[in-house]
C-alpha cells in the first residue's frame, strides 16, 4: 500500500522523484514555517506593542525592499556566476544571526523601533542574494520535465507554511509573548542547511567569465526586451504586487481595528491567504495541463483577484474577509505559479539566476511602493477604500494589457 501511494504522488508530484529536490523540499518547508512566524511577529511588534503608530508597517516594508532592490540584479549575475550551494549554506547563516539578534532583544526587554529597522534592512540584503540563488539551484534538482512540478510544489510549501506560521506565531504571541517566534525561526534555518550538505550535487565548475557584471546584466535585460512572453507576465506580476502592497502591509489594521479580533484573528487572516494559496498552488499543474482557452482562464483569474480584494475592502463580517482573502490567496497564487513557469521554462540555464533577480525584483518591488501609496491613502481617504481603489486599479490595468496582446505571443499561457 505504501509503494502504491509512493507511486501515486510522484507520479502526481513528479519532481519528488529527485532525491535533491525531496531534501530541498523539506528544508524549505521547516524554513519558511519559521519565517512567516517571525514576520507576523515583526508586524505585531511594531504595530501595536512598540508604537500605536499604523504607518510604521508600511515604512518597515519599504526599508526591507531598498537593499533587496539595490543588490538583486547584481546578486543574479552572482548566481550565475557562483558556486549555488556555498551562497544558499553562507546566506541561511546570515538570516540566522539576524534572527537570534531579534530575539536576545525582544527576550531582554530592550528592543526599540530603530531595531526593527536594522534587522529588516539586513534580512532584505540578504534575500536579495537568496532569491535568485535558491530558484537558480532548485530548478538544476529536477528533469526540465519536471519544471512546473517543481515550482508548483516549492509555491505550495512555501503557503503551506504562509498557513500553519501565522497560526503558530498568533497563538504563541497571544499565549506567552513574541521573543519565542523569533528563536524558533533561528533554529529553523538549520533545517536548510542540513539539507543541502546532504544534496548529491556534481562539482561545482567554474567557468572564466569574459564579460564583465555590467555586461551580464544587460544580457539579461535585452532578453526579456525581446522576448514578449516573458516581459508581459512580468509586467502583470509587478502589478499584482504593487496593487496588493495595502492588504500585506496593513493587515494587521484590520485584525486590530476594523475587525477588532486581535493576535489570533490577525493570525487567522493569514492563514486563510496562505490556505487559499496552497490549494492554488498545489492544483496549478493539473490547470496548467488540462485547461485549453488559457488567455480566457488569465482574463478569469485576474478578475477573481481583483473582485476578492474588494470584497475584503468592505466586509461587514470578519466571516466573509477570510473567505475573500482565501479567494485572493488562490488567485495570487495561481497567477504568481503561472509567472514562475514561464519564466523557468523559457529560459536557458547561464541565464536562469539573471532572470530570476528580475522576476524577484518585479515581486518585491511593487509592494514597497504599494505599501506607501497606501500609507498616503490610510491616512487620507482611509485604509477601505484604499484597498477597493487598488483592486479597481489592478482589474483595469491588468485586464487592459492582456487585451490589447497578440494572443500569438502570449507563450506561457
């Protein structure tokens, strides 16, 4: 019975298959369950127990992108320039330290705003170069068969623990306080490690490089200029991200004062995207395999997206915001997975880390940008309407863009 179910999910789950990818899989799962716990908990520590000020989660958010849209385009031509392994190993050390940092201060009573800062502008210095290192090393781990399996499975785990994180560290900071989120995250990036010194790689090789950093990053700009089936579904990511930057950021102004239900509620909220998002994940390679008309499925998804997070604009009930915010976890997730293996699929493999740090930058991009024209719009016009003008916004754009392309071009639907 056990071979039979074996055989069943790897035949489901192809890219399982590879020991590799299996190892790399469940270190990244134990990983992020630590890291969603020790951002709800950098949310909350901000905004209400350091300061009453709302604002200061959007700043947070725009102080973590600055570095990481500084260094990622530089860090994608790293990638492909570098040993992978030895960059994962160097930069899971790196989160560790911060972490722990975190942690010893919140533990000793001292911790301050300027603090958080400095950790979250470290963390995304480091991210900057992880990104694009991880998704380059992941997708050397399985047959190019296999791509959308494996980045269908690594979005899954990566909302699977956007679920049970959020849950955790809502309950544990309700119960006895935030230090204990921050540890746990520390000591899950060992799992990362582990794992990856168990990988059965080939030897790293390194290849002379002619060209110089400069010249490798513009080889990767006039790429995605010329081919139209990368660029577009860039271009509707960074839209995305920037449109939902008010809901990421101010999430935890809803718990707290819209739907006034506190650490467990706002850990809730999370954990209904981050379900809404694992089913999206985990079901995208059976969409992506059987549904036919795809330039009318994207046309769907993008207004399902956008008519979720009006939905959650303007609920009455905290009932019905779960149920709008699982919708638009779905929906995010299925499009971003869609990205994802276009972007994998199309390119060649010298490129790949290149590549990636533009897919991230797009990703990352938007959302600091959204978080403080919502910062502006919260304190304006209020945080409701906010988020109802920036699913407005995104339906109209997103829908418009796609319209007005030549279906002949649109290869990675």
């Amino acid at each position: 019975m056990f071979q039979r179910a074996k055989y069943h999910v790897s035949e489901w789950l192809p890219a399982l298959k590879s020991r590799n990818y299996r190892l790399y899989f469940f270190g990244q799962g134990v990983s992020l369950i630590g890291t969603w716990m020790a951002a709800v908990a950098q949310q909350w520590l901000l905004y209400p127990t350091l300061t009453n000020n709302k604002s200061l989660l959007g700043v947070a958010s725009a102080v973590n992108a600055v570095p990481t849209i500084v260094l990622l385009l530089y860090a994608g031509v790293i990638a492909d320039r570098t040993d992978r392994r030895i960059g994962i190993l160097v930069q899971q050390v790196l989160y560790a330290l911060v972490t722990f940092m975190l942690f010893f201060l919140v533990s000793s009573g001292t911790i301050q705003v300027w603090h958080v800062f400095v950790a979250t502008f470290l963390t995304g210095a480091v991210f900057a170069f992880d990104m694009p290192t991880r998704q380059a090393l992941m997708i050397e781990l399985v047959d190019k068969k296999h791509i959308a399996s494996a980045i269908s499975l690594n979005t899954g785990i990566f909302n699977t623990a956007r679920v049970i994180g959020p849950t955790v560290a809502g309950l544990l900071i309700a119960s006895i306080g935030i230090a204990p989120a921050f540890f746990i995250n520390g000591v899950s990036f060992v799992a990362v490690i582990a794992c990856v010194l168990l990988m059965n790689i080939p030897r790293y090789i390194k290849i002379e490089q002619s060209d110089s950093v400069w010249r490798q990053l513009k080889n990767g700009a006039l790429y995605i200029r010329e081919h139209q089936h990368i660029w577009t579904p860039l271009l509707i990511l960074f839209l995305l991200s920037l449109s939902t930057g008010p809901i990421v950021t101010f999430l935890p102004v809803f718990a707290k004062d819209i739907f006034r239900v506190g650490e467990v509620g706002f850990g809730l909220l999370q954990a209904a995207f981050g379900l809404g998002a694992v089913i999206g994940s985990f079901g995208f390679s059976t969409l992506y395999q059987t549904i036919t008309d795809k330039h009318r499925f994207l046309a769907g998804l993008l207004i399902i997206i956008s008519l979720s997070m009006a939905g959650f604009s303007y609920a009455s009930l905290f009932i019905l915001a779960l149920g709008a915010i699982f919708l638009g976890g779905w929906g995010g997730a299925t499009l971003m997975t869609l990205v994802r293996t276009a972007v994998h699929e199309q390119v060649p493999n010298h490129l790949r880390g290149r590549l990636v740090s533009y897919y991230s930058l797009v990703l990352i991009g938007g959302t600091p940008i959204g978080a403080l024209l919502g910062s502006v719009g919260v304190g304006t016009i209020g945080i409701r309407l906010t988020v109802l003008l920036s699913a407005i916004f995104f339906g109209v754009t997103t829908l418009i863009l796609i319209k007005n392309l030549d279906k002949r071009y649109i290869k990675f639907i």
